[in-house]
C-alpha cells in the first residue's frame, strides 16, 4: 500500500485552501507551491490538481476567475471564499487533534 498517496488523498483540498487562504494564485502556481514548500514532498500532477480545485469550487469553498497575469496571459486565479475559509479552519482543527493523538501513540511521554 502506498501509504504517501493515501494521506495526501485525504489532504489536497486542506492543502490547496492553505495556499489559496495565503494568496489567490492559478494551478501552475499551486503546484509549484506546495512543491517549494514542501521542500519537495509534493509533487502535484494536473490530473490531481484541477479535480481537486474543481470540486472545491462545486462546493463554494473557492472561486475561480479569468485574469490577466502580471505578463499579460489569461490565467484562472483561484479565491478562497468566506464558507472556504471556515472549512479550511475546521479541517486545519481537526488535524491538530489528529497529528496530536498520534504523536501520542508515536512518542509516548515517559513518567
């Protein structure tokens, strides 16, 4: 089982609405992100990406808009929204209390 695959499964939408929460940017951008930011862990392929972008924008948790970049291409900019950004909260919550219990299992304090 890959075990990578299966956690980032779990975690591209918290991940992509991190970004998107910081600054609203386009997929190329994203990808390129999470891939600095995470010194390299994630690498991101489109045919991850945009099924992922596109079902937070189903649920209203971002916004895509057309805009002309910087160097005059059209780009979809992704927004995060108000409902997007409480999402991203609870879910960031429900994380802490995760990676929390596990480091609890994983490194046990001694008495």
């Amino acid at each position: 089982m890959d075990y990578k695959r299966e956690l980032l499964k779990g975690n591209t939408e918290c991940l992509l609405l991190c970004l998107i929460n910081s600054q609203s940017m386009y997929g190329y951008h994203l990808i390129k992100e999470l891939n600095r930011r995470s010194n390299g862990y994630f690498h991101f392929k489109e045919g991850t990406l945009y099924p992922a972008l596109h079902r937070l924008e189903k649920e209203k948790l971002i916004k895509g808009n057309w805009e002309k970049s910087p160097a005059g291409q059209e780009r979809r900019y992704y927004h995060i929204t108000g409902k997007g950004r409480r999402a991203l909260f609870q879910k960031l919550s429900v994380w802490e209390d995760f990676s929390t219990a596990i480091r609890a299992v994983v490194q046990p304090r001694t008495s």
